[in-house]
C-alpha cells in the first residue's frame, strides 16, 4: 500500500486512540494536567447553560411570573466525560468515515480495498473501547476502565513507542548501574520515531 493512504490511517488511527486516552485520563487520573485540561473544556461546554439557568431562576422568582424560563440540565463531569466517550450517542465510527471520505477519495480508495478494510476494522476497535470505556466509568468500575484502556494502547502500540529502563539501582561501586543496550535501544526508538 502506498505511504500516503498508510500514513493517513495511522493519522486517524492514533487521533482517536489519543482521544480515548485523554478523555479516560481525565477521570482516571484526576490530579493530572490531563484532567485540569479537559475540565477547562467542560466549564467552556457548560457555561452557557450556566448562565441561562442563573438568568432563569432571577426571573421566575419576581412576583409578576412573566418569565417563566425552563432550566436547562447540566452534567456532571464523569456525564460529559461518558458522552465524549460515547461521542453523544451517535456512531463515532461511521462519523469518522464520513469526515475524512475526501481525502479517502482524492487518494483513490474505494473502500473494498484490504487495508481499507483492515483499517475500517481497527477503527470499529477503537470506537467500540471507547464506548466499553465509557459504560465502566459510568457504573464506577475504574480498574476495569483503566484495563481496557491499556489493553487498547497494547494492541496498538506501534503508536506508543516503549523506552526501557536505562538506569538501575544495583549492588555497585556507585548504586547505578547505566543498560548501555537500553540506552542504545531507546535511542533507535527516538529516531525511528522522528524519521516517520
């Protein structure tokens, strides 16, 4: 398959394995700066409705009940993280399709080709974990969140390059110890990750 189509689905690929990854985190790791992000984006998402409820409940409480302004519902954070995760209930993979079918034309693709179908089936993948993702943190079932999270960065992995531990505390003349195959293998790692 040519470099362009290849590189593209990898594009797509690790774009919606990240996002899963963010969206988890935000929950799972509450005290990272993950978290402090996506809960800025969730004030942002949620402060219209805010404001309209504010506005609503100073005017449904004057005497003259002119206004009588319904209050919109707010989620929680753990509800915007799961309709994220959900992608609001529609289908993420067909949605994801659907927004890069130009690109999968101007490069020729008709959607029948194998790798397209390989493709096609990672994607499902994804969105499926996203969605089991999801109905975990949704019943408070953490741990079997965070396992299908990783099982997930697992199976992709190619995504994810792995470093190996480098230095090592051991019975020596310093207490460390320097894996000079670890550290070469580490940089290899680094540069095959730059020249892609």
């Amino acid at each position: 398959m040519s470099s362009p189509i290849q590189s593209l689905f990898d594009q797509i690929q690790k774009a919606e394995i990240d996002s899963v990854y963010v969206y988890s985190s935000a929950i799972l790791e509450p005290q990272s700066e993950i978290a402090d992000e996506i809960y800025g984006t969730y004030g942002n998402t949620i402060s219209d409705d805010m404001y309209h409820n504010y506005h609503a409940e100073i005017h449904s409480g004057g005497a003259s009940g002119l206004h009588d302004l319904e209050l919109r519902e707010i989620p929680s954070f753990k509800e915007f993280i799961v309709r994220m995760l959900r992608n609001n209930d529609r289908d993420r993979h067909e949605h994801v399709l659907l927004n890069h079918r130009d690109q999968f034309v101007s490069l020729g693709l008709n959607g029948y080709e194998t790798d397209y179908l390989r493709f096609s089936d990672n994607l499902h993948i994804i969105c499926k974990t996203a969605k089991n993702i999801a109905s975990h943190l949704e019943v408070d079932s953490y741990f079997s969140a965070d396992q299908e999270l990783a099982r997930l960065r697992e199976r992709f992995s190619d995504f994810y390059p792995k470093y190996k531990e480098m230095i090592e505390l051991k019975p020596s003349f310093f207490g460390l110890s320097i894996d000079l195959v670890a550290l070469e293998e580490n940089i290899s790692t680094v540069l095959r990750k730059y020249k892609k």
